[in-house]
C-alpha cells in the first residue's frame, strides 16, 4: 500500500494559468500569493479562513482540503512538495501549470 498524505491549500492563479478565472499578471499573482505565505507564517491559525476567502481553486468551499491523496494523483511538483512537507507545516507559494500554490499538510 503506498502512502498517502491529506493537504490543503491556497491557489492564486494568472491570466496565463490553465483553466484560469483570473485576469491578472503571473507578477501579481505571485505578489499576492507571497503576501498570503508571509501573514501565515505568524497566523497559520488563518490558514482555513484565507483558503476559503482568497483561493482560486474550488477546494475553497471546503476551507482549502483536497483531502487525501496518494503519489500520482496531483501534479508531480505539488505531489514532491505535499510529501516534503511536515503535518501543520505550511510550503512556501510553488508555481505549477494552475498558478501558484501555498500547500499545507494535514496528516
């Protein structure tokens, strides 16, 4: 049986990422997603209520969770990172083909 972990996360996406609702600039997304990682480095407490507010990404409507996965199941390198992560760890914004993304580990 492999691993698998359970993950939430935030996704900022730009006018150039796939399946994009969004209208601004990759920089600003970036920006914006630098300016998420940087408040919940000192409130991960938050973490819930910004996926549900700011994220792109239709897991906002359950405050983030993608629930559990396995390998092979999310783009190789949110995968790499989700399983590099701690649980309650949060990563820094990655980039993948949907935007950028603050992943947090939940078990």
């Amino acid at each position: 049986m492999s691993e698998k972990i359970s993950a939430s996360h935030i996704l900022i996406m730009h006018k150039d990422s796939q399946s994009s609702r969004s209208n601004i600039s990759k920089d600003d997304a970036l920006i914006q997603a630098k300016k998420i990682y940087d408040e919940l480095k000192s409130k991960p407490e938050k973490f819930k209520d910004i996926a549900s507010t700011k994220s792109d990404c239709a897991s906002a409507a359950s405050a983030g969770s993608l629930g559990e996965f396995g390998r092979g199941v999310m783009v190789k390198d949110f995968e790499n990172v989700a399983f590099d992560l701690k649980v309650d760890e949060i990563s820094e914004p990655i980039e993948t083909d949907f935007g950028f993304h603050i992943i947090k580990r939940d078990k």
